[in-house]
C-alpha cells in the first residue's frame, strides 16, 4: 500500500473508531461486543487481540468492567480524542502494522512499549525505592535523548511510552515532552506532589498523559511510607485532575504488610470515588537502596491477590491490572524486548524496570541495536522459562530466577545501581528466591494445569515468542 492509500486508510479507520467509542456509554452490551468486533479486525497484534477477544468475555459476565469503560464519557473531549488517536489507533493498530512489517523484512518483532525513567530525583524517600534523593539534574537523561528515542521509538512502530523516575514532574521539561510528541500515549508514573492545578489543566488539554499515582494503601499506609500529609496531597490533586476531565488511576507496590488492605472492597471504593479509572499492582522486589526479603509478600498472598484482582475486575467500575499475576493476559513475561524493554536515566538499557542490569547503553548505540542485542535475544529465546510454560509464575526474577542469574553471567550483564548485583550474588537474597520460586510454582502449577492451560496455548506460537 502506498503512503497515500495508508494515509487514507488510517483516517477512515479514525473517523470509524471514533464515531463507535461517541457511543460507548450509552451503547448496549450487545454494541460493544460489536465494536470489539472492528477493533479485533483492525489490528493484527495477537496481544490486543486476547484483550479484546476477553473484553467480549468480561461484557458477558463482569458489568464492572462494562461500566469501567463506560466511564470514558466524563472524560475531557481532548483525552477521549487521544485516546482514539494515540491509544487505540497509533499504539494498537499502526504499531502493529509496523511491526510486522518490520517482522516480515528483518525477521524480528519490536515491541509494542518502552519505559523510560527520565530523572533520579524525587522529592520523597520511600522505603525500598531505588531513586536517589532530590539533587541536581545531573541525574537527568538529556532532552536531546529523550527527543531520538521517541523518534526511533516511533519508527519501530510503538506509540505508547511510560515514564518514570525518580519523579517525572519534577523535570520543567515533561510538558514540552508531551506536547512535542502529541502521537504518543504516555503512562506516568508519579508521587503526584508536583502536579499543580496548572499541569492538571495542562495535562486535559493535551490529552496525551495518564497519570498513575503511587499509593501504600489509605492514609495510614501511605503516610507511613511516604510522609506525613502525602495522602492529603495526593488527594487534592486527584481533585483536581477528576475535575479537569483527565484519565488517571493509582499505582499501588504490594508487600506482605498491604496486600490485603490494598486489594479490599475499601481501598478500591475509595479510589474509585476520588476518580480512578484504572490501578496497578506491583509486587515488592528486593532491590534498592536496602533490599529487605521480608517486605516481599507471602507466596499465598500473591495468589489471593491474583483472585483477588479478577474478582475487582468483575464486580468494580475500574480497570486493575498486576504486573506479575496477570501473566496470562500477556503471554508471560513480556521483559528483554518480547513487549519492552526498560532505559534508565543514564541511559542504560534493561530487560525490565526491575531487573537492574545491563550490556548496552542507548547513548551509543540506536533503539534497534539495544533492543536487539543478544543479551536481550537470550532472555526472549528463554521465554516462557519452564517446560509446563506456566504462565501463572511468569518471571525470571521471582519465578525462575536461575535464568536472571544465568543470563546476566553468560553475556556479562553489569549491575546499574549501587548494590544492585546482590539480587543476583547475596546468598540470602538468592537462597530466598529460590526456596519463593518453589513454593509458588507448588501453588500455582496445579491451578495452571487444570483451570487455565488450555486456554492459553495460542500464547505459545511464533507471533507471540
């Protein structure tokens, strides 16, 4: 198809999208299943086509998250378009486009996210958090950079970029970075202390930015780990992006201390009054400044959170997704390239934001290079990690973290932190993780092969690894 047709084609499928999401809210289920429908003929990534083909699925028998995505409608006008533009269009349906394109002539498959960690410093010292203290943009990655990335990024087909730090709003270049690259959907995460009623205005009318703020529970737990008075912050300023029409969610790091506050019927209700579309679970990993094994939740926790987050999902007006325990939504671990890869602010190129280790550096060489190198390579050959290729224990840190440790010794992957090879060399951290691994493997395995195995085997073809 010639560039012209393409442009063509690419504005009939924006004014189709758009005049079919103008009726989400008031569409019937029957509707939106058709509108699933279009979308799944529309893009060619297997990925988005499992989300929407489970879409189709949730309409059937979980109105929580019909009237999840109905919420769109109290959105600004602004992020409802780039929502349809960047999101849907660019970052689903071009990207793919893109890449298999790309996949057809160079025999390899880009992925469809970054996550760029654009600054060191942060106004707040939590606890178990790598980020350096509030110093001088020294710890910045440069403007210029970001600028080539973005433009490299968009040449591999991928439209949707995350930020974060350090804290990214402290930088007074992050709204020209969203302005400059208005095709692009970016994921903040962000404290939220420096987001003024200013930048919240700023935000809506851009559109361009979901802003996903960290939260340890209610205020309590927050303030506990964060400072006293943050969650009253962190409040107004969800105030002020509920009133100014911007999609925004929380982000929440769960420990053995949390993981049942926050995954209650309280927390998500309360999240979802102060205007929450959609959360983030991650799992505590012993990294950072202090590495503590003991914060890590229990094996069973976990598995109660990940029935725990379908259940939300079912029952509650608002999108929740689990880095870890939705393995299965995601074919798996999607880390070294196979759906990201992970820059810090020195630019160092990691497998995944939380495997702090690396062999290539995107100062010196192109996103292609870094993304293709045969560290990277190692890892997604690797993938999915176990011979019964359960998806249910997806990681090579947690899950099977002989692989972390026999990659990064092989290609000679150097730690890009202080202390950062203790994940990988302290006997206490790596006799913990391996006794961890085998107690949820002895969990979830029998739960993988009788409930979900089977209807997951189209995760295991050449498109998805």
């Amino acid at each position: 198809m010639n560039s012209k047709l393409k442009i063509i084609s690419q504005n009939a499928r924006r004014l189709l999208i758009g005049k079919a999401l103008e009726l989400v809210s008031i569409a019937s289920d029957d509707n939106l299943v058709r509108l699933s429908r279009i979308l799944e003929k529309l893009t060619r990534d297997p990925y988005h086509v499992d989300i929407l083909k489970r879409f189709r699925q949730a309409i059937k028998g979980n109105p929580g998250y019909v009237q999840a995505v109905r919420r769109i409608n109290n959105l600004n006008p602004s992020v409802k378009r780039k929502l349809i533009s960047n999101l849907i269009i660019n970052s689903m349906i071009i990207s793919a486009e893109k890449r298999e394109e790309i996949d057809k002539l160079e025999a390899w498959r880009p992925p469809s996210l970054l996550v760029i960690d654009v600054t060191d410093r942060c106004n707040l010292r939590c606890d178990g958090c790598w980020a350096g203290a509030y110093h001088s943009k020294e710890g910045d990655i440069s403007y210029e950079l970001l600028n080539r990335i973005m433009r490299e990024a968009k040449e591999l087909g991928i439209y949707f970029i995350t930020l974060a730090g350090g804290e990214p709003f402290i930088r007074d270049d992050i709204m020209r970075l969203f302005r400059e690259h208005n095709d692009i959907y970016f994921l903040v995460y962000t404290n939220g202390i420096c987001i003024t009623k200013n930048i919240a205005k700023g935000i809506a009318e851009l559109g361009n930015v979901a802003p996903a703020i960290s939260v340890e529970g209610l205020e309590k737990e927050t303030d506990a780990r964060r400072g006293n008075g943050v969650h009253k912050r962190i409040l107004w300023v969800m105030k002020n992006l509920r009133k100014e029409g911007v999609l925004f969610g929380f982000s929440t790091m769960i420990t053995r201390h949390n993981s049942e506050n926050a995954s209650s019927d309280e927390f998500i209700d309360f999240y979802i009054k102060q205007g929450c579309c959609f959360g983030w679970y991650f799992q505590y990993i012993p990294i950072g400044r202090n590495p503590n094994t003991a914060l890590m939740s229990t094996p069973e926790q976990r598995n109660r959170l990940r029935e725990r987050t379908f259940k939300i999902r079912e029952t509650k007006p608002i999108l929740v997704g689990d880095f870890w325990n939705d393995g299965m939504l995601a074919g798996g671990c999607i880390a070294g390239g196979r759906r990201y890869i992970h820059i810090t602010n020195k630019g160092d190129a990691e497998p995944c934001v939380f495997a702090h280790f690396s062999v290539d550096n995107i100062k010196n060489k192109s996103l292609k290079q870094v993304i293709n190198s045969d560290f990277f390579k190692a890892i997604r050959k690797a993938q999915p990690y176990s011979a019964n290729k359960n998806l249910l224990a997806p990681c090579m840190i947690i899950d099977h973290p002989h692989v972390l440790r026999g990659i990064c010794k092989k290609y000679r992957a150097k730690p890009t932190q202080a202390r950062g090879e203790s994940l990988i060399e302290d006997p206490k951290i790596t006799d913990f993780l391996d006794n961890y691994s085998k107690e949820f493997k002895a969990i979830t395995d029998p739960i993988w092969e009788t409930r979900h195995k089977a209807c997951c085997e189209h995760w295991f073809g050449k498109e998805s690894y």
